[in-house]
C-alpha cells in the first residue's frame, strides 16, 4: 500500500495536468514517503495523453475512465486503481509551490491528527490572494447557492450576506480549524475513512460530490479540517459562472445546468439533515 495516490481526473487538459504533475514530482524529491501519481481519463484518450504519460511520467498510472463519466466516479477510479493510506483528490489547474514539502507535510499532518477524516489546504491564487476553499452547511446559503454561481452576490447585498457566511468570510484563514466542508480541487482523504464512508458519490456527475462526502464524513465522526499553513496555487476557473443571468445560464451553459441538477440531489437528499458539525 502507498502512503499517498495523488488523482488527476482528465477531460481534455492534459497540458494543465503536465504542469501540475511537474510541480508534484519536484515536491517529492527525497520525500520519505511511497507517492503514487495518478490520471484518470475522462476522455478516452482523444487528446493522446496516454501515450504521453508513458513517455514523460513513467511512474505516473493511467487509468481509462470508459468515457467521461464526471468528476466523483474519475476519482473514485483514480482512487480505487492504488491502494494507499491516504488519498488525495488534486484539480488539473493546481500547482504546487517550489520547496515546500507539500505532499510530505500532508502526509505528516495526517499521521499526527489519527482521528481527522480529510484535509483541505489552503488554496491561493496565482498571485497568492486567498481563495475561498472551506464552507459551511449553512441551509439558507445553500438555499441560495445558486445565485452565487451567476455571480449575483456581487450584485445584490442580501445574496452577498449568505454567500459570505457559505464562504467562512468571517473567520481567520490563517488558522487551522474544523470546517464543514472543503473544496474538492484539493482533499485529502484518510483510507478508513473511504471503508466506513465510501467513496465520491457518482450520482453528482459535476459539484457537490466534495460537500456531500465531507457530510458523509461527519456522519459517521470523521472531522474535516482546514489546513492553513499547507498552501496549493489554484487557478480555479469557475466555467459554470461563465454566461450571466439564470435563464441564459442554464440554456448556453451546461456546466450551469450540470451545478443546478447537482444542487438539486445535494438538497433532496440532505433535505431532513442539515446540521452545522464544525460549529
């Protein structure tokens, strides 16, 4: 078993994923742990990247997801292709910064906190500004999570009030605490945890798959923590928010339509358990 399998899901982004592979096996340099690297291929290998892997990462798996079969069951195939005591959900578009022992550190902090469920690190972006990455499952933000993705908190206040206490915009990101959830562009999963929770639930083909399992997690007494001083670059492209206003999202958009069905199954099937674990 390896201590850490790193998943990459691919949907025609294989150079994203070169560079993100490039930063992790700089990281990795006399790291003292077994790290497998892994990529998923949603995309039937139609931009070559099988061959490519071969040939640049031979230590890198790939793995043939059969088609696009969305963001949850790509990680769970990533996953489930190399046994490891934690596993390690990573966006395309992530980079891990220079000299800072990143995957070794989340390995460390994993064994030393035994009873943690999942790790988020902090996510900045490219210029090291804070990005958003911990939430709450708050249900009147959740309720009106769906204007958030048309970008409406930036256009009326009391869309703003719920999507800032979604956010946690209220409390230190500097610290190190538990949340309800963390985004899944970067989670580290501990491997009890996948045999007492089970995996992404594949009925979310895009969004939510990470709330829903960070509540899954609290529902069985595994916390999720935010982890401050563990810092990832994310470019984090928000493709479903691209097209303004509900009705030509939902008609141009169909990462908008995909976000509204999986909100809509998220809150279906919480819709008698809406709790706040971290508070």
């Amino acid at each position: 078993m390896k201590d850490i399998n790193i998943v990459f899901v691919n949907f025609l982004c294989k150079d994203d994923i070169f560079q993100a592979i490039d930063s992790i096996r700089a990281d990795i340099i006399d790291c003292p742990y077994q790290v497998q690297i892994t990529v998923a291929d949603n995309s039937e290998n139609k931009d070559g990247i099988k061959k490519e892997i071969a040939e640049r990462y031979p230590e890198v798996k790939y793995v043939d997801s059969g088609g696009n079969v969305g963001f949850g069951r790509g990680n769970n195939n990533g996953f489930k292709a190399t046994p490891a005591r934690y596993y390690f959900a990573l966006n395309r578009d992530t980079v891990i910064p220079s000299g800072s022992k990143t995957i070794e550190r989340v390995v460390h902090f994993m064994d030393e906190h035994p009873k943690i469920g999942c790790i988020g690190p902090k996510l900045v972006n490219m210029d090291g500004s804070l990005q958003y990455a911990c939430y709450r499952f708050d249900l009147p933000s959740l309720l009106i999570k769906p204007l958030k993705q048309i970008n409406w908190d930036k256009k009326y206040r009391w869309v703003q009030k719920y999507t800032n206490r979604l956010l946690m915009k209220d409390f230190d990101h500097n610290s190190t605490r538990p949340v309800d959830w963390v985004l899944g562009a970067a989670m580290i999963v501990r491997h009890e945890v996948t045999e007492q929770v089970g995996w992404f639930d594949d009925r979310y083909f895009m969004y939510l798959e990470d709330c829903d399992w960070c509540h899954r997690m609290w529902e069985k007494g595994w916390p999720v923590y935010y982890v401050h001083d563990i810092v990832i670059q994310h470019r984090h492209a928000r493709d479903s928010a691209k097209v303004p206003g509900i009705f030509k999202a939902l008609f141009k958009n169909k990462l908008a339509r995909i976000h509204l069905q999986s909100w809509l199954k998220y809150m279906w099937k919480w819709r008698k358990n809406f709790k706040y674990y971290a508070a």
